[in-house]
C-alpha cells in the first residue's frame, strides 16, 4: 500500500519494523509526533509555516541556543519541579532548595582555596562580598566542597559565550576550607536579556513574552557522599524577580544584602573601604547513591 490516510501514515511512522532500537526512545518519539500530527491538523499548520519553524530551529541549533529555548518555555524549572515532587514523596526534605542551571556554565573555571575575587582585580559597579558555609543536613560543615560560581558582567553576559570577555571571565571555582567556609569578591550582577535578533529573540517577540532573567549568581556545589546541588541566588530588589523570564525565583534564594560592612578582615579580598556583603549557607543533602555526588552540571551527565 503506497497511499495512506493521516491516521494510517501516522500508524506507519510509529510502527517498529522489527528492529529492536531503544524502547524508551521509541515511547517518547512516538507520543510527541502523534502530538505534533494532531497540532498540524487541528491548528490547520500550512507548509510554509511548518517550513519556516524548520528553518527556525535549524538557525536555534547553529546559534547554540537550545538551552535558551527550554528555559524560555519552562522545561527546566518543570525538571526541577518534577524532582521536588519525587523527593518529597521519597521523604527527602531540606537543604538549600535546586533551581535551574542555565545554558551558560563552563567547565574548569580557576580554582582558588577558601576565597577568591571574581572581578579579577577590576572593581565594576558595587563592591560585593558573598561568604558562607558548606553544610549537610545535621548542620555539619562539608570540609573542602568544591563551589562552582558564575554570573553575568554589568552588560549581562557571560564569557565564553558574549564577545570580548576574557576566559573564565567572572567564573571560578571555590574550594571550602577545612569548616566548610567560602568567600568570594565580585560585583552585583545586573539582570540578562536573551541576544537581540537571535532566533530565540523572534520568538519571544512572537510571543508577546521578554527574554529578561532578574539579577542572579549561578553555583555548583559537590562533595563526597553529598547530592550535588545545582543553584542560584537572586539579587533582591530587581524589576523582573517575580517575572523571570526563565521562572526560576525561588523562596529561600534571595539573599539578603547587608550594605556599608566595614571592610576589616576582607584585605584579602582587596576591600578597603564599606561593602555590601550577603551571607549564605549552602545546605546539602547526602546522596543516596554514587552517581548523585558526581560532581557534574546536569549536562555534563549526559554528555556521551
Ligand atoms: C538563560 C540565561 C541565563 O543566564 C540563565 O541563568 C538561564 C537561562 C537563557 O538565556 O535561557
Ligand atoms: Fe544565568
């Protein structure tokens, strides 16, 4: 039979010939084209609207900018959502709460011990000073856990993927002293916007939605035999805290900013005069198995 109604073209597409393949792909597959089949058909999609969205995503995957899209449409705070639920029912509470982790993380920032300036030495804006400790659930300090941190320059963008930023720029790896103590120097980020005239951008503008993320500070944090935390804290005071356009604000991420500190005890952070510090306890649950304590980004676990 070589013509076929919709509905027996669609059986075809889904039918397995034999073939073992993968079960869980097959599933998945199968589920989203008789979704997209059913959209095309009820929403009346014309051909060139569907070819225009395959030139679309094709220009998303040359300009890299997947990840954007999943936390523009809320994938990755579902994901994270998901897991909440699972570990509530699992009776895994506490600690500091997960959120997303973005599209932006580099692997093998500069690793410092117990402190480090992030602004590499060229004060931006105001001068800010993050510290705490690394604790488990019992209130234990987490002697030597490893804090990736990165957040955006005064112009939103993060290096490696913004033009004319220097390597690891703004990004670097904290290891926790002996009681679990970290501090580091940098500035207060400002918000981020998605690239203008990117292919994510037209959507968004298609949309009617913005593509701004309010002021936030990305982390990593992994020890032995500790579920490695991916997070970030928000920056209060920022137009678009309750309106991320990537939905990520969480209760209990906002820090808080103590302004005018008296600069004794930072000199080695090269603070001389009053700043503005905020303190925060990263809190981490014990890992229930091996692969939960790698100390991976949630790409990195899946990268082949
Ligand atoms: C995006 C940017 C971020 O800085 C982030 O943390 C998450 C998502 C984005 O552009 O999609
Ligand atoms: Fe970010």
């Amino acid at each position: 039979m070589a013509e076929f109604t919709k509905e027996q073209l669609l059986e075809r597409v889904n039918t397995n010939h034999g073939a073992e393949g993968n079960a869980r792909v097959r599933a998945i597959t199968e589920r989203i084209v008789t979704d997209l089949f059913h959209t095309i058909d009820e929403l009346d999609v014309t051909a060139d609207e569907f070819w225009k969205s395959i030139a679309w995503l094709t220009r998303m995957g040359q300009t890299g900018q997947f990840g954007l899209l999943t936390a523009g449409l809320g994938f990755d705070r579902l994901l994270d959502i998901r897991q909440d639920e699972a570990d509530q029912k699992a009776g895994r509470a506490g600690g500091t709460p997960r959120a997303i982790e973005g599209p932006l993380f580099v692997a093998g920032a500069p690793l410092s011990q117990h402190e480090v300036r992030l602004d590499e030495g060229e004060p931006e804006g105001e001068v800010f000073v993050m510290e705490g400790q690394v604790l488990d659930l019992e209130g234990q300090p987490v002697a030597g856990a490893l804090i990736d941190v990165w957040h955006a320059n005064t112009q939103g963008g993060y290096s490696h993927f913004f033009p004319g930023m220097k390597p690891y720029e703004l990004r670097r790896r904290i290891q926790a002293d002996a009681q679990g103590h970290y501090r580091f120097r940098s500035y207060l980020p400002p918000g981020y916007a998605i690239p203008p005239g990117s292919p994510i951008a037209e959507l968004f503008t298609a949309l009617g939605r913005h593509g701004n993320r309010p002021a936030h500070i990305h982390f990593l944090v992994a020890a032995p035999g500790l579920r490695t935390l991916t997070t970030q804290v928000n920056i209060p005071g920022d137009t678009y805290i309750d309106d991320d356009f990537a939905f990520a604000t969480r209760d209990g991420l906002i820090v808080e900013l103590e302004k005018n500190v008296a600069p004794v005890g930072y000199e080695s952070l090269g603070v001389t005069a009053p700043f503005t510090r905020s303190r925060f306890n990263f809190v981490m649950q014990k890992a229930v198995n091996e692969n939960e304590a790698l100390p991976l980004t949630r790409m990195e676990r899946v990268a082949g």
